[in-house]
C-alpha cells in the first residue's frame, strides 16, 4: 500500500521522486479498477488529458510534479464516485483488496470460465500476497511476460515481450508497443542470461509450458509468477509430442495433460486473430456446435441453398430449425437459433455435420416472416453479413476472416496414445453415408445411434415421410412405407460398407412430429396432389397429429405400437441389407436394432415381437437359417431405468439416451431450457448445462441403477450412451467408471472421446 504520508517516504529512499509519485497514481488506478469497480477507462481518459494539456505522447514522460497533480486528480474523481476518500489506512488498503480477490470468484466471468471448464464452485480460490518489486525505477528496470515455447504453435523458443520502465499493466494496456523478449539480451544482458537460466529450470520442474511474469529493478530479476500457459490446440500437440521426445515427460503424461475438449479446435474452422481482434461482438448464447462462420444472413434454407448456388457464403438464422433445414444448413457455413438448447434439433444435426452453430439466444427478435432480426442493438435484414463463434457461442458485426481446419502429424500420434491406454469403445452417432465416413476417419469403433428418422431429411425422402405419417388408414401408410423401405434399404447396404464388419445400432424410428409436420404452403399443396386430397384435409390431418407435449407424445416406440408396419419396414430394410453386403462384398455384419423410448417392458415385447417375425420372414424369403443380430433398446424414460432388470430380460443391450433422460428426470425441455439456464447459473442453482454435462448426482444415479439391473440379469449386456453427453469429457470419465462398454458421439468428436476415455482410463 502507498498513501499521501508513506509516498514521501518512498521517493525519500530511493532518491528517485518520479517513481514514487508514478507508483502511487498507478496504486490509485488499479486498486479502484480491481477492488472498487470504477471503470480503468475513466482513469485513463483523466491521464490523457493531462498528457494533452503538457504536450505529452507516453506515462513515462510525466514528471514527479505533473504525477502529484494527477494523484489528485485522481483522489477527486474517486472521492465523486464512490462517496469516501481513497483510503490512506494500508491495513484498509490491503483487506479490502484480499476481499476483491474472494469476491472475484462469483463474477460472471469466472460463473462462465468454471461452467466451460469443469471446475466446481465449492473450490473456492486463493489470494497470494507479495511484496512489491517496480519495473518503473528507470532505465535499469522493466517488466515483461513470457513463455517457454510458443504458445500459438508450440515451437520451442522463449517467446514474449517486455517493457522498459514500466509496470505489468502497460504491457498489457498497448499504450507504448512492447519490445520481443529476444531484445532484453541487448538492453539488459545480465538480467536476459538470467531469466533464460531460471525458465530453462522452471519448465524441467513443471515438467511442462511456463508462462511466466517477471520484473526487473534496477537490474535485478524478479520472478513475478509461473503457471502452466494456455495455448492452442495445435501448440498443444507440438508441445506435447515435443516433450516426449526430449524425454522430459512420458506419452501417459502427455496423454492425462491435454485438454480433450480444446481438440475441436483442430477440426473446425476459426477466425484469423488479427481479423477477430478488430471485430465487435454483439452477442452471445449457446455453443452448440463449434467452429467460426462468416457469411450472408438467409433466413429460409430455400433462399440459404439459392445463394449457395450464387457461391455466397451463408449463415441461416432461424427462429429454431426442424427437418426442411437439413439442406440449408448442411450449404451454410453456420446456423443461428433464437430458440433450442444444446440438444435441440440444430445443435444435434449441426454437430452431426461438423458446422458451426449457435442456438438459443433469446436476446434475438426475428421476424422471419419479414426477414429481419435485432440483436445487441443492430438490426440485420436479409444478404447483412455476420459472424459466429460456435465454439464459444459469440457473435460478431460483419464478415470476419476465418482460417481453415488443420490436422497434422502430432494428431496421430497422440491420438494412438490414447487408444492404448483406453477401456471404453468410441462409437460415432450416424445417419449419413458423409457422417459415417467422417466418424471413421476420426476413429469411431462403429455406429452407437443411428437416428432413423434423419434419413428422411431430402426434400423427395421428407415428403414420403410425410405421405406416410399423414396417411388417412393402413392402406395408405402401407403404400406409402414401399417407397421409404427403398431408401432404407439402400442407406444401410452404404453405412454397413463403409463400417466393414464394424458394429452398426440402427434405431427404430423416433420422430417427434412437431419436427416433421409440413408448415410451408408448398410443401402442403405439393402432398395434397400427390396424395389425392385437399389442402384443408392436409391441414385437418396436421391439425389430427399436433400435440400439447410433443417431446413426450406420440413419438419413439409408441409410433410402432400404433402402426406396427413401421418398425417391420424398418426390420426388413435392416436384414435385406445385411444379407446383401453380406453376398456382395462378404462383410459380416450384426445389426444392432435398437428400440425408443421404452418404459415398460410390454412395448418392449410388443415391438421386438414385430421386427422378429419379419425377420423370420425375410429370412425364409431369402433362403437364410440364420443371420446374425442384436434387440435392444434405449434406456431414456425413468421408468425404463428404476426397471431396467425386467428389461434386461427382453433387451440384449442397452443404449443410454441421456438427452431424453435428462429432459424427464428434470421435467426440463431440452427445446426451452436455454431461456432461463443463465439465472440458474448466476443464482449458482446449476453450475452446468444438465444437457451438455451428464448431472452424476441425479441422472447419473438412474443410469447406475439401471447398468446394475442390467447386469444382475444379463451378465454379458452391452451397455452404451449415445446421449449428447457421449462426446462431453467428464461424462465420459463417468461412462468409464461405471464400466460402459462404449461412448458414442457426433463424428467431430470422436477425437474428444477416444483422449477423454484414455485420460478416465489413466485417472483410475
Ligand atoms: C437421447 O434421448 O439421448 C437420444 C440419443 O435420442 P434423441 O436425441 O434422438 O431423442
Ligand atoms: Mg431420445
């Protein structure tokens, strides 16, 4: 602490007045910056106006006299706005700074910085207090910040940058351009030889990048602070791989030290720094998918696919996205929702294709009728440019550069580390040939959930669906279900032979209908021709299918109950194929059939009983004794988990729907609940999203429940998830300790899963 009595003090020791009255303005401004919360910028425009009324470009040009009226200037100011003087009492001084550090833990950055990374509030922080050393005695003295390798592509070399004659804040502040690290050999040779010896030291003891703080006065060298530095996912690699092979940590350490979740960062597209820096963020809400996009505002896929066809970049905006979007979003280079949370249908198809998407942000008005939204005070018509920040959930005014995915070497090897240390298969979520292709590459062990109902998302394949989930009696959903039993068929021969002999768990259909009505009058006249109706009794069709509670109405194995001949088409397509691939190309294939939404064990033997028989069918039609496959069911209603034993007796594995589980567990609507998340995490009533982290405490119990029923009745039961959470690391780690059989995920985040199960692994 410095106050009017003890600055005297301080110029009288050291001989040198300037730095005492220089350190007493900058004590001024930071304490009431950091532990009063007036605004840093008030201080700084009150510094240059002083510099301007002397004709004075830097700080360090102040003399002892301007800084003392500035020390007043600034008591003034803090007098006015905070109503007390600044106080002069260190003892004062020193607790109520102790007291900002505490407090700063329950800001909103740091609610947000623990929510994505995994820290839980009841850690609680630390406050360190040190004596001070000063950079800003003169010209024998400075301040600076380094790492031990570089941190953006993990090259080693010290890489950072000091200041003479000055504080840490001015190099952080940009007021004077700091100076490269390299050049401290020159100015202060001695000091330079020294810190290059003692970060050498500190990186061999940390075993580990050291981004470190140090200041020098009057020659001699202070260490400030050391902690492990942030760094990109790419320098991460480098430095990891690096560091192996100079021997200073072995594949296990680098393996249990990587950030898995920061692996997306390889995968996707990001913005170019410089071109971000001078960007301006109009808003944020979830990260659903990650990846930067920038491109022109559309607001239908129709008009998105149209100026694809133009080659615009796209970003589709919409109030949520259901089923007629696939195409629109697939061209788009990101999507924006107003409405949907992290397993909304944008955010799960966005991941499922590998694009950016951010959803739920409730801070948009749209009016998509007149293509136009509002957002942080700019409004945006249709062809506006925009930006988004899927990985972070930001988003930005105009057209930010953005730089394409790079994988490398490094990207291999770490990620064959982490299959040898690693229990749990990673299986991928697939319903395309592209995703499956995709997944495989990334690694995926198989297909953990194929959505069925995905398949249907073609303009052509979508009105068939339609006809089918509108027909009027049997006849004509029979009638209806030849034409999809085609495309079925010819999708699994495509996911069986891209999979080799892989294990592939296709699930019977689950359309919430809401998602796969028709709303577009063309969409509806196009049925009513086709299907020799009226548009009103389309529309009295529709209006026959809307329901109150879509997500728990008539969707998953209770559309089977009702219409039986639904899963037998699926049955069939499922078995031809894999007799097909079977005779053509010799792969042996298992198909995993699996059935929704269970929550008693008579749908359960209601509909296996369906799929058995018309798989007895189609093997005597073809000639075959046996085929190989598997029934099972996912483990998604509460009541299927509190029953799991009784199920176990019917179903040969289980596949744990976290999404739908988490969604009546809490009776909380995976569409809706990112309205209002953000009072939950402020009010610390939910430190994570339950739909991004499995909820171990509540959710958690059910899923442990049910892998314990399971197993009491069948010992051998496969066990999977295939919940978003699948790709979410320390759901895994989770998955891992109950000893599931496999994770599975979106295919961009295989990689995360394959390094989160190995980290799991290696934590036990
Ligand atoms: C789930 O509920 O977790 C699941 C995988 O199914 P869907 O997301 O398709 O409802
Ligand atoms: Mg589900």
């Amino acid at each position: 602490g410095l106050n009017d009595i003890s600055v005297k003090g301080l110029a009288n020791k050291t001989g040198n007045e300037r730095f005492a009255y220089d350190s007493y303005r900058r004590f001024i401004q930071m304490f009431s910056d950091v532990v009063m919360g007036l605004e840093k910028n008030k201080f700084e425009y009150v510094l240059e106006k002083i510099k301007e009324s002397k004709h004075l470009k830097y700080d360090f040009e102040l003399t002892a006299n301007d800084l003392m009226e500035v020390i007043e200037v600034y008591k003034a100011f803090y007098k006015e706005n905070l109503g007390q003087s600044f106080p002069q009492d260190p003892r004062v001084q020193l607790k109520l700074a102790i007291e900002a550090v505490f407090k700063s833990w329950d800001n909103p950055r740091a609610i947000y910085y623990r929510r994505m990374n995994d820290i839980p509030y009841d850690w609680g922080t630390a406050v360190n207090v040190q004596s001070m050393v000063f950079g800003n005695m003169g010209d024998t003295s400075g301040t600076g910040v380094a790492f031990t390798r570089n941190p953006a592509n993990g090259t080693k070399e010290v890489y950072g940058e000091y200041l003479i004659n000055a504080q840490g804040e001015d190099v952080v502040a940009g007021i004077r351009t700091p100076e490269a690290i390299s050049k401290l050999a020159q100015d202060l040779p001695s000091a330079y030889d020294e810190f290059i010896k003692i970060s050498n030291i500190l990186e061999k003891h940390y075993k580990d990048m050291q981004d470190m703080e140090f200041t020098i006065e009057e020659g001699k060298l202070y260490f400030l602070q050391t902690r492990n530095g942030k760094r990109t996912a790419q320098a991460a690699l480098q430095i990891a791989c690096d560091m192996v092979d100079e021997g200073l940590i072995t594949p296990k350490e680098a393996i249990k030290r990587l950030d898995a979740k920061a692996l997306e960062q390889l995968l996707h597209p990001k913005f170019d720094e410089t071109s971000l820096k001078n960007a301006t963020k109009i808003g944020s809400a979830l990260p659903a998918s990650p990846g930067a996009a920038a491109g022109k505002i559309y607001f239908t896929a129709s008009a998105a696919k149209e100026a694809h066809k133009r080659k615009e970049k796209v970003i589709l905006v919409r109030l949520e996205t259901s089923p007629e979007d696939i195409e629109g979003m697939h061209i788009a280079q990101g999507t924006l929702t107003a409405r949907g949370g992290m397993t909304s249908h944008a955010a799960v198809v966005a991941r499922g294709i590998g694009t950016c998407c951010i959803s739920g942000c409730s801070q948009m008005e749209i009016d998509e009728e007149n293509k136009v939204f509002t957002l942080g005070g700019h409004t945006f018509n249709e062809g506006d440019y925009l930006s988004l920040d899927g990985t972070k959930g930001d988003i930005y005014l105009g057209n930010i550069k953005t730089v394409p995915a790079s994988i490398d070497g490094n990207f291999g090897r770490i990620m064959a580390w982490a299959d040898s240390f690693r229990k749990l298969e990673i299986r991928t979520n697939a319903d395309t040939i592209n995703d499956a292709k995709m997944a495989k590459e990334f690694g995926a062990q198989g297909i953990g959930l194929c959505r069925s109902e995905h398949m249907f998302f073609q303009e052509q394949r979508i009105h068939n669906m339609r006809k089918m989930i509108l027909a009027r009696n049997e006849a004509e959903r029979i009638n209806a279900l030849k034409a999809l039993l085609e495309y079925q068929r010819e999708d699994y021969i495509g996911l069986y032979t891209i999979m080799n002999g892989l294990p592939v768990t296709v699930r019977l259909i689950d359309p919430p209908l809401h998602e796969f009505l028709p709303k577009e009058d063309s969409q509806i006249e196009l049925l009513a021709r086709d299907m020799n109706m009226s548009v009103e009794e389309i529309h009295y069709q529709c209006d026959l299918l809307k329901e109150e509670n879509p997500m728990m109405g008539h969707r998953g194995c209770r559309l089977a109950v009702t219409y039986p001949e639904i899963a037998r088409m699926q049955a069939r397509a499922i078995i031809e194929a894999a007799i097909y691939v079977k005779n053509s190309s010799k792969i042996e294939v298992t198909p995993e059939i699996m059935i929704p939404l269970i929550g008693e064990i008579k749908e359960l033997q209601y509909v296996k009983t369906e799929v058995v028989n018309e798989i007895t069918k189609v093997l005597e039609e073809n000639n075959i004794d046996n085929i190989d496959y598997k029934i099972g069911t996912m483990i998604e209603v509460p009541r299927a988990a509190l029953l799991a034993d009784e199920i176990a007796s019917e179903a040969e594995f289980f596949s744990f729907g976290t999404n739908d589980l988490t969604q009546m567990t809490f009776g909380l609507s995976r569409d809706d609940s990112a309205k209002f998340l953000d009072s939950y995490y402020s009010k610390k009533i939910y430190e994570s999203d339950p739909f991004s982290r499995l909820d171990e405490h509540g959710v958690g119990k059910l899923v442990e429940m049910a892998v314990l029923k399971g197993r009491s009745i069948r010992k051998d039961i496969k066990l999977g998830i295939c919940g978003e959470h699948g790709g979410d690391p320390s759901s895994i780690a989770f998955c891992h300790k109950l000893g599931l059989t496999y994770v599975s995920c979106s295919p961009y985040r295989v990689p995360i899963a394959r390094l989160a199960a190995a980290q799991a692994a290696l934590e036990e």
